[in-house]
C-alpha cells in the first residue's frame, strides 16, 4: 500500500511538474516583451525611428510592460503602465504577414522594416509615397489626401509642426498594419480605442476594463483543466444583466455600421469572436484587437490568384471565405458572409438568454434574418440597413428607460 501511495504520489508529482513546463515553454514563447522593447529601443537610441512613445519608453523608463496578453510569439500585447494611465502595448516581432493565409511570417527583418523612407526624402514625396500605399490598399477614394494629412499629423509625435525622418520611417512601419490604419481612421468613434503614442512599430492604445464579451477571465491553469463545453456554459453564467449585454451588442451593431462602406472603404470583420471585444464600466463596447480586420479592397487583390482545390483553401483569419472556382482552380473574390451576419451569429446566444419574453421572439426572429445575410444577395445593401436598424431600434426600446441606457 505504501509503495502504491508512493508510486501515485510520485506520478501527480511528475504530470504537474511537466504541465507546469510546458505551460512555463509556452509563455516564454509568447511572451517576448523584452526582446521587442530591446529591437525598438536600440533603434531609436541611434536615431532611426521616433514617436510619441519613444522617449518614455526608452529614455525616461515611464512606460512599462505589465502582464503579458500575447496569443502569437510574432504579435506581442501586453498591459503598459505609461506615468499615471493604463494603456494596452502592442508590438510586432515578425514583418506584418500580407495577408498570408495561414503561412508562418519570415522572421523579422529589421533592416527592411525601418528601410522607408529614405535619406532626402522630401514631405511632399513621403505624402505621395503614403497616397500610394492607401490606394493599394484601400482602391480609388475620393478623400485618400484628408487620410493623409491625418496621418502626417499623428506621425509628428513631438508636436513641433514637421515630421522628421525618424518620425516618419516609424509611421511608415505602422502603416503596413491594417489595425493601426483602422484605429487612426476611426478614432472619433465611440468603440475604437484610443491611440495613445508609437515607437517605431509599437503602439500604444486605451486600456478596456473586461476583455471579453463575456467578462470573464481566469487564471491558465485553471483554463488547462476546464472541459470547452463546460466554459461555454459558464460563460453564459457570468454575463452582465441583459439590458447591459444590449448595450454592448448596440456597440457592435454601430461598429458594424463604421466598417461597412465608411469614409475610406469597406473593411472586412475576419474573426468575429468574443475574445477580440471588450467592454468598459460604462458597457460600451469596445474592440480589444482589429487585426484581422482588412480591406476588402486588399483582402481581394491577395486572394484572386491563389490556388485552391476546394472552398476550405479560400478561408482568411476564421471567418472571411470566398468560393473555389472549380473550372479555373482560384478562388473567388467575393466573401460570402458581410459583417453584419457574423456579428450576429456571434450575438444570438449571448442576447437570446435572459431575453425579455415580450421581445424574445422577434428578436430572434430578427437575429435568424440577420445570419442568412448573403453578400451576393438582390438588393444586399438595403436589406443589410433595415435588419441591422431593426435589431438596433428593437434593443433599444427596450432599454432606453432604464439606467443601463
């Protein structure tokens, strides 16, 4: 018996230490805050990027990485303290992947990162050299010049009227992110984080109070040994009460709105899961990371050649998917799904629970109508607008009398 205690004993000792290693491998994998902040600093201590955020980063050490809340080594996202504010610290360790489909990122080059522009560039040639990028990847815009006179204003991070080359090689790294171009294009809107400084390709944005959905997060190893069925369930348990889940689902009913055929294009909501939306004390809704949110324009000219043999090789992030064409072995460039769809597919379990039973049935009804939402759809555009401006009127009906509201 002892021997059997012993032997169990010793085994429970075994599987926890090795959990605890992988675990321990795994975070030192994801979390490589220190390398980033190395790479960055170095640059800007010999006078190739600067920003908003450089000096405190760098210099004055008032900008700090606290708890690490990367999901890929190459996307690094960690808690920052920057003086007296809480923001969110967002940096790249790999080149930004062009849309890439699933394929790893080549490992980071710096060299060509911070390599534009050049020496003698001219501001007028860095505005030109912008103009093109957004053309590329936004299409013909009426209004590309007002973007870019918005972000030589964001690029001049000091302040004193002019953007230096430092200055500029850092915003032009930025620039290659479709979350940056997102955040700088929406920052009047309500469920955009704020951006708050940049050091060469690192960002810094508002902090979100709960960073998900749901409003729960617990610690890893407690996750390890929770069963996905059992999570969902509990999910549901530690919602806020439905009036304040109606409000945040408004929120992204108007992000919807922001993103479908804005100022500057449509913009493509390619993983709509609840880990990627967050909410403050208020119950605003407010997105955690838009970085699988892309030009359709974009989004198009990358997928028109690549070769597929079935509709599961034309599939961006989880949720962006066009069709195969059989007969050419391409794929399609439409995207069968439009955001609105997806968004409430993500919200028809999360709004129907504790639904009020005077509207539970046409909200769902209205949700079902939402989800059938069709791109190639007859007359897509206008039914897009009724559905999404009937979920919203139904929702806030219900809650404009009371405090939530």
């Amino acid at each position: 018996m002892r021997m059997k205690y012993l032997f169990i004993s010793w085994l429970v000792v075994f599987i926890g230490s090795w959990v605890m290693y992988v675990q321990y491998s795994t975070y030192t994998e994801l979390c490589r805050g220190h390398d980033c902040r190395k790479i960055i600093c170095d640059k800007y201590k010999t006078g190739v990027i600067d920003g908003s955020a450089c000096s405190s980063l760098c210099a004055k050490e008032t900008l700090y990485f606290g708890k690490c809340l990367s999901t890929k080594p190459n996307n690094q996202m960690y808690l920052g303290i920057w003086g007296n504010l809480q923001g969110v610290i967002k940096c790249q360790m790999e080149e930004a992947a062009q849309l890439d489909f699933g394929t790893d990122p080549e490992p980071r080059k710096e060299i060509v990162l911070f390599d534009k522009p050049t020496r003698g560039t001219t501001v007028e040639k860095f505005k030109e050299m912008v103009y093109g990028l957004f053309k590329a990847k936004l299409g013909e815009q009426g209004n590309l010049s007002e973007l870019v006179n918005l972000i030589l204003s964001f690029a001049d991070g000091n302040k004193d009227g002019r953007v230096s080359l430092p200055e500029a090689k850092s915003a032009w790294a930025l620039l290659q992110l479709d979350e940056f171009l997102l955040m700088v294009i929406l920052q009047d809107k309500e469920h955009t984080p704020k951006l708050m400084g940049f050091c060469g390709d690192l960002y810094v944005t508002e902090r979100v109070e709960y960073t998900s959905l749901y409003g729960i997060s617990l610690p890893w190893i407690i996750e390890l040994f929770i069963p996905s069925g059992f999570r969902s369930s509990m999910d549901q348990w530690f919602t806020p009460s439905w009036p304040r889940k109606a409000k945040i689902a408004i929120g992204l009913l108007e992000f919807v709105e922001d993103v479908f055929h804005g100022p500057y294009g449509n913009f493509l909501m390619c993983d709509t899961s609840a880990k990627n939306l967050g909410y403050n004390d208020k119950y605003d809704l407010k997105m955690m990371d838009m970085r699988k949110i892309v030009p359709e324009m974009n989004l198009k000219e990358i997928i028109k050649d690549r070769q597929c043999e079935s509709d599961l090789d034309c599939i961006y992030g989880t949720d962006c998917r066009t069709l195969c064409d059989q007969s050419k072995m391409r794929c399609t460039t439409e995207v069968i799904q439009p955001n609105l769809a997806k968004a409430c597919q993500l919200l028809k379990d999360y709004l129907l629970r504790g639904a009020p039973s005077d509207i539970h049935e046409e909200l769902e009804k209205q949700l079902y109508l939402c989800i059938a939402l069709k791109v190639t759809a007859n007359q897509m555009e206008m039914e897009h607008s009724l559905i999404l401006n009937n979920l919203k009127t139904l929702l806030w009906k219900k809650i404009s009398h009371t405090n939530d509201s």
